[in-house]
C-alpha cells in the first residue's frame, strides 16, 4: 500500500494529538500485563508442591536436564507436616537432607521431636513436622528418575468379594493403592508398603466359626507369581485360600508402613462347607478295583457344571491322576485300582458354577481309606490236637491287644515297684535321722549333767 505523505502533511493537528494518545495507550497497557500469551497463562507454575509428589526444584535449564545429580525440591510454607520417601539403590546408605539455609538432617542426627525417620535397605521414609519453606536437597544414591513421594493418606481399593463363598475354595482379588485421590503408580513402592488381609469371625452363635481366632489368609503382592498376572504394574493381587472353618467372616485390609498402619473393612461374607463329598466303595476282590464316590451338595452350585481334577496317592506313595468331566447329576464315580493292602489317599480339586452362575474353583479335603490285609490276619477258629484237645487260634488283632496289655500291666507293676522302694529309702532315711538326732540329745543331756556335778 503507498502512503499519501501530502495527506499526512495536511492532517488536522487535532487528530494528530489523539493518534498519539492512543498510541501511548497501547504501549501502557501492554506494560501493565493487559495481553498475556494464552498458552503461558495455561501452564502451571512448576515450583509449587503437589499433593502426592514433591517435582525436583527447576531454577533452570542446567538444572532441569541433571535433576538426578541435583536432587533438589522445594517445600512450600505453611506446611504443618509432611512425610517424604526417597528411593535409593540396594544396599546403599540412607541420604542426607540438606535444609535451605544449608544445615542437615541425618538418619543418625536429627531432632527428634520433629523428625522421625525410618531407613531400609531400598528406601527412606522422612516425617517432618513444620519444615522450612524453600529449596532442599537430597544428597545420596538416590534412584534415577524416581519422584519423591509425600504421603499423605495411603489406602487401598480392592474387588468387593463375593456375598457368599466355600470352604477350601481360591479367590483371586485385585487391588490397587491409593495416596490421598491419586493412584501410586511408583514400581518402587512396593517395597515399602505390606498388604495383609486378616479374616475375623462376626461370632455369631448359629455359625461354626462361633469364637475362632482371627486368621491371615494372605499378602498381596506385585511380582508377577502366583495369581498375579504382571510385575511392577501397581496392580496388588491377593490369592485368598479359604480353608478354615464355616460361617461369617469379615475380609480386612491392612496397609501396613514403616510409621503407620490404615485399615479397609468390607462387608461380612458367608463361608459354606464344603460342597462336595467323598466317599469310598472297598472291593473284598483283590482283582476288582475300588470305587470312588462324589457327592454333590446342589444348595448352592450347579451339579451339571462341576469338573474334577485329582490324584490318588496308594500305599507305596506311587500317585496316579484322574478327571471326571463331562457328566451330570449330583453323584460322579472314578475307579481306583486295588494295589496291595494299606491307605489310600485321594486329592481332588473342584472347577463349576454357583447357582447365580459365578464361576470358582476349590479343593476338597484329602479324603483317606484303609485297605486290610486280609493273607496276614489269623481267622479265629478252633483245631483239634492230637490228644483230642481243643486249641483256640487267635487272631493276630487279637494278639497285639494281648501283647499291648501285658506290656502295661508289666509298666504297671515296675512303677509300683519303683514307688515302694522309694518309701522305703525315705522310711530308713527319716529313721536314721531320728536316731542321730536321739543320740545327739541323750550326749547332750549327759554332758551337762557331769558339768553340773563337777561344779
């Protein structure tokens, strides 16, 4: 666009005034902070303390690309008190907090009715009570890229377990903790923190866990075992075994730190027997095989959806597996071959649906049974000798009670024995004594009789 300079030249000088005016305006009010950049008044202002984490101190460029060798963070004021977790290397030893006006806190050397501080072999666990506002530092081997945690309330949320269960049954329940309202996504805190779960008996009289002790049933855990599906996921699984008595328990939760302990009640659940039954068909053939039986409770699961895996153990410890699938009813049979006299013991694990179409899976207890030995036992019977005498043949059942009494009878009359020697050493023992001491007063008496006459 070209500019008219004779029109500039002829412009009122009034109107020249007010575009100067405006002009400066302009130039005042952009100085005051009028136009701001709207993506700068987005950002949040980087040294201010979080809830759960403490950012490392930014003051510059330099300082932002080597937090590490850095550590430092900054505390905000009017904090009544604030509780840090510094993640460090395996086995090193526990840092040193550096205050802003430069004065330390050690592990060995601090005030401690401000400070308490708790050291492990992967972490240390600070509470501060009113710290000093400003810039800290944390000197140690502290682990790279790992925020410092501030606990403030440390909880965890878990799976709601079912209303009702069984016994002997598996759970697998999932949880995931909890620092104030923000997930702990650390990998490290796991190593922290202990999760228990205790179950304890409402004690309720019509119920047979009426008066039980509080029983553990499990830890969660984050390392890829067991139930757990992956390591360092921040995903907790606790693997419940419900092998205790029936009745209604409740599930707690414990988060268990170094310098606290929170807990999580749920709803009371109803722990079911067993709802399966074994039982055993003796052959009396030593050819025929015994049978197994598996009864099957239908109160509460569905008959026709139950499988079983197990094995039988025989009497020389050799184990065979076994399955029943695919059948229906509520009773299923298995063959166990007849081996030789002795116990057989049977192990079953249980897979199928409730009656609300849940699905679990349980063991039965071992269930055992005793095979005699039918070649070794004596019948008892009479035969006839040769002067035609009758002789009874006992039983070799028989024969072992009769022995068993005659070596108690034989105890019996070596301890009676035995106590009527030891009164008779205790009879000779006070006699004696008694003569010693009859002896002693007839000397004593003589003795100060011939004194007497001498005087």
């Amino acid at each position: 666009m070209e500019i008219n300079k004779q029109y500039f030249l002829n412009f009122p000088f009034i109107n020249g005034l007010k575009m100067i005016a405006f002009m400066l305006t302009l130039i005042a009010a952009f100085n005051a902070g009028a136009f701001v950049d709207s993506d700068k008044e987005s950002k949040p202002e980087k040294n201010t303390l979080n809830k759960t984490t403490v950012e490392y101190y930014q003051k510059d460029n330099i300082t932002n690309q080597i937090p590490y060798f850095d550590n430092r963070f900054r505390l905000d004021a009017n904090l009544d008190e604030i509780t840090l977790i510094f993640y460090r290397k395996s086995g090193s030893t526990p840092i040193i907090l550096i205050r802003p006006d430069g004065s330390k806190i050690r592990v060995n050397q601090f005030d401690y009715e401000k400070v308490q501080w708790f050291d492990d072999s992967t972490f240390d666990m600070i509470k501060i009570k009113n710290p000093m506002p400003g810039p800290w530092q944390a000197v140690g081997d502290i682990l790279p890229n790992s925020q410092i945690l501030v606990v403030s309330d440390v909880k965890i949320e878990v799976e709601p377990l079912p209303e009702m269960a069984f016994s002997g049954e598996t759970l697998k329940v999932v949880g995931k903790l909890f620092n104030g309202d923000d997930a702990i996504e650390s990998p490290y805190f796991k190593n922290v923190v202990n999760l228990d779960v205790n179950f304890y008996s409402t004690n309720k009289a019509e119920h047979e866990n009426f008066g039980a002790d509080a029983i553990k049933v499990t830890s969660f855990r984050d390392d890829g075992r067991g139930l757990d599906e992956y390591a360092n996921d921040n995903k907790f699984t606790g693997e419940f075994i419900l092998d205790f008595a029936p009745g209604e328990w409740q599930p707690v939760y414990l988060v268990k730190l170094p310098m606290t302990t929170r807990e999580l009640r749920q709803t009371p659940i109803l722990l079911y027997k067993t709802p399966v039954e074994l039982s055993v068909v003796r052959s009396e053939d030593d050819e025929k095989p015994h049978q197994l039986v598996v009864s099957i409770d239908p109160s509460h699961v569905d008959p026709n959806s139950l499988v079983f895996q197990g094995k039988f153990t025989y009497p020389d410890r050799q184990t065979e597996p076994f399955s029943i699938m695919e059948e229906s009813g509520e009773s299923r049979t298995a063959t166990i071959t007849n081996t030789e006299p002795g116990i057989y013991r049977v192990n079953v694990s249980v897979f199928g649906k409730t009656i609300t179409g849940r699905e679990f899976r349980l063991v039965v207890p071992e269930f055992s049974f005793n095979v005699e030995d039918n070649d070794t036992l004596l019948t008892l019977n009479s035969s006839v000798d040769a002067d035609g005498t009758y002789t009874t043949i006992e039983t070799a059942e028989e024969l072992l009670i009769k022995a068993e009494r005659e070596k108690a009878e034989a105890l019996l009359l070596k301890q009676q024995a035995q106590e009527k020697e030891e009164q008779e050493t205790i009879i000779i023992i006070v006699a004696g004594n008694s003569i010693i001491i009859l002896i002693a007063v007839i000397l004593f008496f003589t003795l100060r009789r011939k004194k007497l006459k001498s005087k």
